[in-house]
C-alpha cells in the first residue's frame, strides 16, 4: 500500500515556444499564471515518526526556490528545453528528485483546465 502526499504552489512568468507553426498563439511572447503540483509518495513502513510521508513544513525550501528561480521570469532564459507544460515538468522533477527522493510527480498547469504531469 502506498500513501501519497501533494501541494500546489503557483507562480507567474512568460514564454515563448519555439517549432510551432506560424501565427500559433503560443509562439509569441506570453504569460501565464502556473501551478506546480508535487506529488510525494511512501509505504506505510516508510513513514516518518509522526506518521508523514514528508512534513508539509519540509517543502517550504521548495517554495523559496520557486519564486527564487521561476516566479516572474522567461522561462526560456531559465529551462535549457523548450518550455512547454511537459518539458517543465521533467525539469522540475530532475531538480528536484535529490532533495526529496520520495517525489513521484511533479504537475504543471499553465491554465485552470490543462495539466501536464511527469510520473516516476
């Protein structure tokens, strides 16, 4: 059986994508308001004394580094990839995968109705 934990944190910033067609809206400088979504994940025999799969307090170094390094940037100055939804979300993830080795997911949302998600 495995237990999950998840927080949303939100930032704005701009981007721009490149090889999409000519004229496609997303291929101009734009901005969005995100919101990243983690996901954390242990067996009921790896919890903590408490009983957590992570103290919520623990992601507060998460939050620092999104707005150090994401909130009100391009995002293309700051991802080496293309920054779509997915593509931030594995960079996400790879950034964040030492520091907490129980993460599982990491979710994006540029809008309310759309999510891309990279899962372990």
């Amino acid at each position: 059986m495995t237990l999950r934990i998840s927080k949303q944190f939100a930032f704005s910033a701009s981007h721009q994508l490149a090889g999409l067609p000519e004229r496609h809206q997303c291929g101009r400088l734009h901005g969005h308001n995100y919101v990243v979504e983690i996901e954390l994940s242990a067996g009921r025999e790896a919890l903590t004394g408490p009983g957590f799969v992570r103290d919520y307090g623990d992601l507060s170094s998460f939050k620092g580094w999104i707005d150090e390094w994401l909130d009100h940037q391009h995002l293309n100055e700051v991802v080496a990839e293309n920054p779509t939804a997915e593509n931030l979300a594995i960079w996400i993830y790879e950034q964040w995968i030492p520091e907490f080795p129980e993460l599982t997911a990491v979710r994006v949302s540029e809008t309310p109705k759309t999510w891309a998600e990279y899962r372990r």
